[in-house]
C-alpha cells in the first residue's frame, strides 16, 4: 500500500469516525486497545529475557564461582549498544524520565521506534545478566503505542497526553498483573494532573492489560507469597523503623547511582563507557551472582522461604557457597554495590530500568532487618522474615519513586499478601517521608528538575505544558531591513495594521525591532526621508523567545521583561513571528477552562 493509499483509506475511516463515533467513545475504543497491545509487548519482552537467560545459565555450578558471570554480562551490554548506535540511532536509557520529557516539553509525542526498540535492547541487556529491570524500558514502550495511536489519529495535545498515560498503565498493569498499580502509578509518577474524566480510560488500559496477561500466562500472581503469620499491632513500631531504613537506603540507592552516572557523562567515546561499565557490571556479579538480571529469583527465596537453608541459595554460584554465616554479609554487600551493577549497565551501553532492582534491593532490606532483629532480640518481638521482606519492597519502591500508593497496591497485588495492606500502608508512608525530607523529586522526575523541565502535578504548570507554542505565535508583522530609509519606513507603516516592526537582515535574521512610538517624532518630517535609515532609529529586543523554549520560560521572560509583545525566532536566530502577553493570557484561560471541564 503506497502513501496515496494509506492517506485515502485514513481519510475515509476519518469520516466513519465523525459519523458514527464520539469522541468519547473513540478514545475509550484506544484506551481498549492500548492495553491489549501493552499486555502484549510486556509477555513478549519477558519471554524474550527468560528464553536468553536459560540458554545462557542453564549449566551452571551452583556450588562455586562461574567464569562466564565475566563474560556475559559485558557481551550484552556490547551487543545492546551497537544495536543502540547502528541499528536504533537514538537513545533509549531512562525511559520513564523520557516520558516525563516527551509530556513536558514535546507536546506528549514518543518516537515511534520506542514501540520496539526498548523491547529488543533491554531483552538483550538483562537475558545477559545487565542488572535492571525489564519494566521501565516496557513502560516507555506502552507510552509510545498510546501516544503514536493517538498521533496516527491526529488527536488532540490533552487527549494524547492521556493516551500516553494509558500506555504506561497498561505496561504496569500487564507485566505485574497488577491492574490497581498500573493505575495508580500514571497518577504518581507520570501524569501531570488528572480529572475525573481521566480515569476511565486508564483504567480499561489497566484492566484490560491486566485481564491479557492472565490468560497468557496463567492466573496465579508473579511472586507467589503464603502469609504464615499475621501481622500484630505490636509490630507497628519495627514497621515504621523498617519505613525509615528503606527510605535511607533509597536515598543512598539514588545519589549513588547519580554519582556514577556522572563518571559515565564525562566520556563521550562509547567504547570507553562500555569498558568501563562493563569491566563494573561484570565484576560484580561475578562476586556476587544476586546481582545477574533482574533478581526475581532472590525475591522468590526471600518471601517463600522459611529455613537457613532455604536462605542460603541466594549464595549459589558464588565464593560464599556453603557458608551459612556469612548470609547476612553477603546480602548487605548486595545491597551495598546493587547501585554500582545498576549504574553501570546504563553507564556501560546497556538499556534497563530501577523498577525492578528497587523491588530486589527492598526484598533483601526488609529480610535483613528482620533476621538482625530477631538474632539480637531486639525487644524481644519476633519479625517473619518473608514478612518484612515483604514490606521492604513496598518501602523502597515507595521511597525511590515517590509514590507510595503504588508501592503499596504493586505489592499486595504482586504477591496476593493483601492480609499485610495495613503494615504495606505504614512502611510506604515512613519510607516517603524518610525520604522527602532529603530529596523532594523522584529518581525519574530529578534528572529533568535540575533543568528545569519538570511538570509536577501543579495545576499552573500543568496547563502551561498544555499550551502549544505554534498556537500563540503571530505573523502579521511586517519587517523592514537596516538600510531601509525613513520614507520606505513610513510606506511600511501605512500598509501596518501594527505598531512594531521586526528588522531582519538580508538572512532573515533578527537584528532589532522598531516601535512606532519611537520615530512618531520624526516620521512627518519629509527632509529627514532619504537620511535617515532604519538601522538608525531601531532598537534591540528586550528579550528574545525561542521556538525551543517552554511557555513556563516565556511566561517569565514577559515577566521579567514587562514586555507586551517580544519576538520569536529559531535556535539560529531566524525570525518567526511575535507572541503578545494577551494572547498568552487568553490561551492560558481557554486551556485552563477545557482542561478541567469533566
């Protein structure tokens, strides 16, 4: 099928649409299938990572070191980043943040290649041992279906940012079987403000990710969990103690991931990233075998497992093997470089997200926690193990992304322990207070708050990243040129249905403005025509807009400024057009208007 035709039949299905469709009942029909492809590409993405992890592992000793962890985890994130470079051309890395990026300052559009290529890059990168988690790079790949569905159908900005939240709530949604997550996380950590209008969608994209993934792969829940012992009231305090612990540990699982990161942007040699992260990554799960992939298989043993000896297979594969006092050491080791292995993997060329290593680095927190308590008899409480285990994962996921509704629901829908929502509640809301008090932005939205470019859920904020740039620019102006005398000047205005003029260069580039108030002494006087020229009487700009910049940055340039009209031009310096405060103002009324109408 050639454009010509594709065009015809898009025209034709148009008017299908307008005729028999709402717009309402349209949006809820993608909303439907965002989720069904969703579900989709989260079963394949991990069928793809456990297919390349058991070919690769399937012979392993568990009873000592294996030389390949050397080997493996280096080769992946070398073949994940030719792929990247020759084959993607783009960077994939931090995908959730680039979905917070592509809301604020990219009117919510995803690449279209995001669709699969985080699929083939992360499937690579962790079935090879890259220590990351599959579910970041499948969230930005939900995001890009719902914001190309969207595109393909010429949907409006606000509609499309929600198709865009559709698809990271479905993504959630289908890889855990957590439909109540998948929801809650688009409102915590991805959409910008909603209305109640906006759930409905997000949760058929939910439900329906969710309901796909059941019958793909079966209805029993990711992590299967069995609550031995119920939780007691006496227990509270250690809960908001574990709260506590989880959210400094987050807060060291954060700063040192961006210290490490910073080492990897000082280099712009690719080979040099990857020779470094991958001498890191593979190193350490050479030491310390948890560390290979995603770490679902430390989390099975932690929250299932009921003896030391049950315990103590968490060593396998490594110099600790057989060494059952030395548990606790090796999993505080864990814990301790977690944040290295995770930082070089992405440092290194590989593609991966921290949703799953905050899942494994909890697991292992609240296990530790708990066995030190009971080994010292800390108040003379017994801790289960797979408990706190348990709510160290709601609590370090809560403290990492800020959002403690979805570590809560994520859990309890993650293992069916719904009997321990009470505890879940108390160590997510302990766990995000912990940490607030030392960074206020999550360690998706921090990258982009640094610059500036962050939309929080401020309504103010919200609206602006609303409101799109090419609307608001006018073109009406007429220009001039420098050598322009005062007679063509005078020529000019009389053809103007304005009062400032834009001076432009024979490149079309803008050299200065003129105001009408500011010749309207000398415009009458005929002697002055052929001797005075433009270049003379014009002025510069009291700021300048540029098509790149976001209309908060507008917004504050007219206040900075005082101005009422200021010129637009492009990164080059090419003129555009101007933006007038008024049109800005009822832009930013009609927007805010339509943006909270149900």
């Amino acid at each position: 099928m050639d454009n010509l035709q594709r065009i015809d039949l898009l025209q034709r299905f148009f008017k299908w649409r307008e005729r028999y469709l709402t717009d309402r009942q349209f949006l809820l029909i993608l909303s439907f299938l965002i989720g069904v492809f969703t579900a989709l590409a989260g079963y394949t993405l991990k069928h793809l990572v456990e297919y390349i992890k058991e070919l690769l592992t399937q012979g392993f000793d568990v009873t000592g070191a294996n030389w390949l962890y050397l080997v493996y985890p280096a080769l992946g994130i070398l073949i994940t980043g030719f792929v990247v470079r020759h084959i993607v051309r783009d960077d994939i890395g931090h995908g959730i943040t680039k979905i917070l990026y592509a809301i604020s300052r990219r009117q919510s559009r995803i690449k279209r290649h995001n669709i699969w290529s985080s699929i083939l890059a992360s499937s690579i990168t962790i079935g090879f041992g890259g220590s990351v988690g599959a579910e970041a790079p499948i969230v930005l790949t939900g995001s890009a279906i719902g914001s190309n569905l969207g595109s393909l159908f010429r949907l409006d900005h606000r509609t499309l940012m929600l198709l865009v939240g559709c698809g990271a709530a479905g993504a959630v949604a289908g890889i855990f079987k957590a439909p109540i997550a998948g929801l809650v996380f688009t409102i915590e950590v991805i959409m910008i403000d909603l209305t109640m209008a906006s759930l409905l969608p997000l949760l058929i994209s939910s439900v329906t990710a969710a309901s796909v993934a059941y019958l793909l792969s079966g209805s029993e829940a990711m992590f299967a969990f069995n609550m031995d012992e119920p939780f007691l009231l006496e227990r509270i305090p250690y809960t908001i103690l574990l709260g506590i612990v989880c959210g400094l540990i987050a807060l060291y699982f954060i700063y040192s991931m961006n210290w490490f990161e910073e080492i990897f942007r000082k280099y712009t040699n690719p080979y040099v990233k990857f020779l470094i992260g991958g001498t890191v990554l593979s190193l350490l799960i050479f030491l310390f075998p948890s560390l290979y992939g995603e770490g679902y298989d430390t989390i099975h043993i932690l929250i299932n497992g009921s003896s030391q000896a049950e315990w103590e297979t968490v060593m396998d594969g490594s110099f600790f093997y057989g060494n059952a006092s030395w548990l606790v050491l090796y999993l505080a080791l864990v814990v301790l470089f977690k944040s290295f292995a995770t930082s070089a993997t992405n440092g290194g060329g590989g593609c991966g997200g921290t949703f799953a290593p905050t899942l494994f680095l909890g697991s292992i927190v609240g296990f530790i926690f708990a066995f030190l308590s009971n080994y010292f008899q800390i108040g003379n409480t017994y801790l289960p193990h797979k408990n706190f285990a348990l709510m160290g994962m709601a609590g370090l996921m809560s403290a990492v992304m800020h959002a403690p509704l979805t570590g809560v629901f994520l859990i309890a829908e993650l293992t069916g322990g719904y009997g321990l929502f009470l505890p879940l509640l108390i160590v997510s809301t302990s766990a995000y207070l912990t940490i607030m008090m030392f960074e206020p932005h999550s360690i998706y939205a921090m990258r982009l708050a640094k610059r500036g470019e962050l939309v929080t859920h401020h309504k103010d904020k919200s609206v602006l990243c609303l409101m799109n740039i090419e609307d608001i620019i006018e073109t009406d102006f007429l220009s001039v040129h420098p050598q322009m005398d005062l007679g063509g000047m005078v020529n000019t205005i009389a053809k103007s249905k304005r009062n400032l003029f834009p001076v432009l260069n024979n490149h079309e580039e803008l050299v200065g403005v003129v105001v009408l108030d500011d010749i309207r002494n000398i415009m009458f006087r005929y002697e002055l025509y052929h001797r005075f020229y433009v270049e003379r009487f014009m002025t510069a700009p009291k700021a300048r807009i540029f098509t790149t910049d976001s209309v908060e940055v507008i917004m504050q340039k007219f206040d900075d400024t005082g101005a009422w009209n200021l010129p637009v031009v492009d990164p080059d310096n090419k003129y555009k057009g101007f933006i007038s405060k008024s049109k800005m103002l009822n832009t930013y009324r009609q927007v805010l208007v339509d943006f909270s109408a149900e």
